[in-house]
C-alpha cells in the first residue's frame, strides 16, 4: 500500500490496463457530462456576459473537480465505492436517504430533460430537409421519444459496467467538437456580430432571473459526482485505481468540458447575443442541410449520454426495492430499468417542450445535494471524527480501506 500511494502518474500509466482504465473513465465521463449540458451554456454565457461567464464557468468548475476529489478520498478512507455505502457510513440511514433523494431528483430530471431534447432535436431536423408526418414530430416528438428509449437508451443501459460505454463517449464527443467547430467557423465569418451591436464582454445581461438560471446552468453542465462513484469499482485496486479516476475527473471537467463549454459560450453569445436561445440548435446555424444535420447527430449524442445517468439511478432504486438482490439479479436489474425509463417517458410525453425549465429545476435542487452538499458534509463528518464509522482524517495517518465497519 505504501508503494502504491508514492507511485506518480507517470509510473501508474507504464501498465496498459492502467492507461486503458483512463481512457475509458475518462471517455465515459465525458459522455455523461455533456449531453443535455452542452445545449444550454451558450444562453449562460448570453445572460452574463463573456468576461464573468468564463468567471462562474470556472469557479462552478473548480468546485465540482474538488469535491469530485472529496468523494474519492471519502471512499477510499471509508472502503466504499458508492454514494448509497459512502453516505450510510458517514451519517447512517437518514443522511444515506437523503443523499438518494438529491440522486434520485437530480439524474431523473436529468433523464426527462434529455429525452425531451432528443424528440425536440430529431423532429426540427426532419422538419428542416422533409414533411415529416404530424404523428412522428407533434408533441415535441412524443413517437420519437418512445423509438429512441427502445431502440438506443434501453440496449446500452444493460452492460454491467459503465466504462463500457466509452466507445459511445468517443463517437458522441466527435459530434459535439462538430458542432462547436461549426459555430466558432460561422461566428468568425460574421465578424462577431453581437459584440459591435453592445452586447456585455464584462457585465451582466438585462434582469436578474438569467444570471441566476445561468448559475444553475453552469452547475448543471459540470456536474459528475453521482455518476463517478459507481466507476470507482471498476478500476484497478488500490490507490491506484483512485488516482486513475481522479485524473480521468480533472480531465473530464477542466478540460474536455470547460474547453468545450468555453468555445460554444463564448462563439454563441458573440453570434447571437441577447438572441441566444435556450437551446442553441434552436437558433439559425446557417445552412439547412447542416442545421438539420446537427439537430440530428447531437439529438443522438443526448440519447447516448442517459445510460451512464440511468445507471446510478438504478443504484438507488434497487436500494429501495425490497427483496434480496442476489435472486434473479438479472430480472432485477431488467424490471428497474424499464421502470425508471417508463417513468422518464411518461413525464416526457405528458409535458414536452419542457426541457429547459426540466434541467434549470433539476439543476437548483438535485445538483445542490448531491455535487456540493454531501461532499462537503462528509468531509466535516469526518475531519470531527463525527462519521458513523468512527473515522477521522487530517493529522491522523490514513486507515486501511478496510477500517470501517459497515454493519447494519
């Protein structure tokens, strides 16, 4: 173990399993970070301005890779590897419920704001090149919805492991870059129309209400938390493999993601201004054809990125589901998740359009508990030796990952 923790980065990357364990952490992080995220930051960066956009993208993500770091750390003092046994060794079951709750409310909303996007997404881009019929796109695309949760969400959610889904992560992050690519090109070719009309590089937009959706926004778009834990077993052992995830978080999110983030932002709001949508594929990207191209391709990014979401949420879920988990676990692991995706589909088809408000809401409350709240009261539990499992951290030298006592 002492070998292990003096090891740099460098010297843990010499193993191929190790490199190939960050990539694909990294690539499925990736995936589940962006999806419906990558949507809604442009309106962020129109609501405040260029300069204190980039000031509260980066503050939002500061926080969230260092209590991304938080967890791990918590994990691996408390030999856990979840957010369901992290939160019950540190507070019991009150503080393991209400750790759920946040989870339960921040990737559910998660799930109905992007299947929302996908119907919207798919059905404006066959609206744009064809007639599409009236019962395929009405509704926000309800039909769409059902086809996309059948066809594409359903079969990728049944692998055991998420890091898995990294080939995914690769193929939707490629469509992502087009998208960014394509409007920096076009904003570049307009000469930044917004900026001479006076649109804000230092200050706020009009009004409060989109500074404060703005917020919500950027803590939207750079949260992982939930969705990180559950990959902690599936690394290498030991301190190693908490590293290796660390390192795939930091990349995730200080690079992939604020890069990304940043260009989109700050290309949208220098294009389109106080204009800038919500959504920004509801604006005018330009040529048809490819409008209607980038709806498609990124709807189908958004249908990729709900499995790694999904899979945590079935985590809670089967906390709660009464019975023992090693009879049948495949019949259970099946009947959770369609019931977690008939919910995400019935919400969707009775409310669609919706997926704005969908994730500003999920944002204000579930992101709170689970990406800022637990992490940060975990950490006091236990630096006071106040933790259910009777640990302390700071001066005292760290336990094995064994020392808590999990008894319930």
């Amino acid at each position: 173990m002492e070998a292990s923790r003096d090891r740099t980065m460098r010297q843990i990357l010499k193993s191929r399993t190790n490199q190939h364990a960050l990539f694909s952490s990294t690539m499925t992080l990736v995936l589940g970070i962006m999806g419906s995220a990558v949507l809604v930051v442009s309106a962020a960066f129109s609501a405040t301005g260029i300069i204190c956009g980039f000031f509260l993208m980066s503050l939002v993500a500061i926080v969230n890779a260092y209590t991304s770091d938080l967890l791990i750390r918590q994990c691996q003092k408390t030999g856990t590897t979840d957010y369901d046994t992290l939160t019950y060794a540190v507070g019991g079951p009150i503080w393991r419920f209400i750790s759920q709750v946040g989870i339960v409310v921040l990737l559910l909303g998660t799930l109905i704001g992007g299947i929302i996007q996908v119907g919207e997404g798919f059905g404006y881009g066959l609206d744009i090149v064809s007639s599409p019929p009236g019962w395929l796109v009405n509704g926000s695309g309800r039909m769409i919805m059902v086809f996309c949760t059948i066809a594409i969400v359903a079969p990728l959610c049944l692998p055991e492991n998420l890091t898995s889904l990294d080939k995914a992560g690769v193929g939707g992050f490629v469509l992502v870059c087009f998208l960014t690519i394509w409007i920096m090109v076009q904003c570049c070719i307009r000469g930044f129309p917004a900026i001479p009309d006076g649109f804000p590089i230092a200050g706020f937009g009009p009004g409060t209400n989109g500074v404060v959706n703005s917020i919500s926004s950027f803590g939207f778009a750079f949260y992982i938390q939930p969705i990180m834990l559950p990959m902690l077993i599936e690394m290498p052992n030991g301190k190693d493999g908490a590293r290796i995830l660390s390192w795939a978080v930091r990349f995730t999110i200080l690079g992939a993601a604020f890069v990304t983030y940043g260009l989109m932002g700050f290309f949208s709001a220098a294009w389109f201004g106080q204009d800038t949508e919500g959504n920004i594929l509801e604006n005018n990207l330009g040529k048809k054809e490819v409008q209607a191209f980038l709806n498609i391709s990124i709807a189908l990014y958004i249908a990729l990125s709900l499995p790694p979401v999904l899979f945590p949420t079935r985590q809670v879920l089967d906390a709660w589901l009464p019975g023992r988990k090693d009879r049948r676990p495949l019949l259970r692991k099946v009947f959770l998740i369609t019931f977690i995706l008939c919910i995400m589909l019935l919400v969707a088809l009775l409310a669609p359009g919706n997926s704005g408000k969908t994730l500003i809401v999920t944002a204000a409350t579930g992101v709170l508990i689970a990406s800022y709240f637990v992490p940060v009261v975990n950490h006091y539990f236990l630096y006071f030796g106040w933790a259910r499992c009777i640990l302390t951290v700071g001066p005292v030298p760290p336990a094995p990952l064994d020392a808590c006592s999990l008894q319930r």
